[in-house]
C-alpha cells in the first residue's frame, strides 16, 4: 500500500459545478498537507498548504484536513475551463526542506 | 522572479547512452529537489540537496544515476547508461531553505526523457 493514495480519475465536470478531490494516507506523521496544479506539459504548481487539521479557503478553494481519519479534500467552487488539469496532493513530515510524497494525481476536465 | 530552470525540456536517446539534466534554481534557494514523474503518477524524490551538499539521496539508483550541485547553485542530473524504464520526467524544484519553517518548494517545467 503506498503511503498515499489519490483516486487518478478522470474526472470531468460541467462548468460551474462543484468538484471534490480527495486523498487518503496511512502515515501518521504527516503534518502539512498540500494540493498542487499541474498542466499539462508543465511542473507542478502550489495551489493550497495547510497545516493539521482545519480549513483553508482561498477565492474559489477550500482545502479540508481531517487528521483523525487521514484524508484531505479540496473544494473548486465555480468550476472554470482553465481549472482543466492534474492536481495532487502531497504532504510531508516535518517543517522546513523535507521532501513530498505525492499522490497519483487526479485529471479534472470542465467542459464549457 | 525568475522561476526554476530546467534544460533540456525533451529528450530522446537510445538504451545503454547516458543523458544528463540541468537545472537552475531560483535565486536564493538553498535547496534543491529532483524528482522523477512516471506517466500517470505523482512526482517520487530522487536526492536533495542543501548548499552542495546531498542530505537525501536513499532513493536514487546510483549503480546508473549521479548528480552534482558544485557550488550549490545550479545542478547536474544523470544517467549512465540509460534503461527503458528511465523514460520520466524528471522535475526539479527548490526551496528557500529556512530550518524551522514550512518552505514552498517551485518546481521547473521538468524535462521529458524518452529510452529507446
């Protein structure tokens, strides 16, 4: 069982609806929490970073850490064209440089 | 700012060549990160750096791998000789590097490596 797991999808959606993508993990350590954008053809990009449990809303994303049963979601709120892409989740240790583990990642299309 | 560089972006060969990837971070980072992206998978580490010096490298294969961050600005990634199964992207990202603080890591546009 890898240490993350993060449903691939696809996942396509009509402009303007709500999208849900989660992950689970099984390491307890796991402290900071992250969701990354990736288009396609291009690194990684940090879309939201939380830290522990609790909320994290930014315009259109909410981030949702429940450490208790080791899951993390994000919310896209009026889901748009350009919202099109791979997003992962990773997470990590400790504070400062240690490295992500990252899911699979999960495609979402939004159709116009 | 100018973000992470990364050269070259694609890259074909046959198996058994070597290949080698560079990478220039953002200024001010003191590490730097390479990751290998299988297709359909997340980013996996392969060494970490701060300054010059490796602090992470458990997951590179190093019997063909070998990397180098001389003067530790910039970075060399490679592979001698290459397998089918190196054909990735492979992503470096760096970080500011402070101790004690969650640091942003800003990934380069990666490099695409195809063994023939």
């Amino acid at each position: 069982q890898k240490e993350v797991e993060q449903d691939p999808g696809p996942l396509s959606v009509p402009e303007g609806a709500i999208v849900s993508l989660n992950c689970t993990y099984s390491n307890s350590a796991f402290q900071y929490f992250m969701w990354y954008r990736q288009y396609s053809r291009k690194g990684p990009e940090l879309l939201m970073y939380t830290y522990s449990s609790g909320n994290k809303e930014d315009g259109r994303f909410t981030a949702q850490v429940d450490k208790s049963s080791k899951y993390i979601s994000l919310f896209i709120r009026d889901s748009q064209p350009s919202d099109s892409a791979t997003y992962l989740c990773a997470m990590s240790r400790n504070s400062g440089n240690t490295p992500l583990v990252f899911g699979k990642g999960t495609r979402l299309s939004v159709i116009a | 700012e100018a973000g992470v560089v990364q050269s070259p972006r694609y890259k074909i060969i046959e198996k058994k060549q070597p290949v080698a990837f560079w990478c220039n971070p953002i200024s001010g980072h003191n590490t730097l990160y390479w990751y290998r992206q299988n297709l359909g998978q997340g980013p996996e580490l392969l060494i970490r750096y701060e300054n010059e010096e490796a602090v992470d490298d458990s997951q590179l294969p190093k019997d063909r791998f070998s990397a180098e961050r001389l003067k530790g600005v910039d970075s060399t990634l490679k592979i001698q000789p290459a397998e089918l199964g190196d054909s990735a992207v492979y992503l470096c990202a760096s970080s500011r590097g402070r101790q004690g603080r969650h640091e942003t890591q800003y990934f380069g546009p990666g490099t695409r490596l195809l063994v023939l």
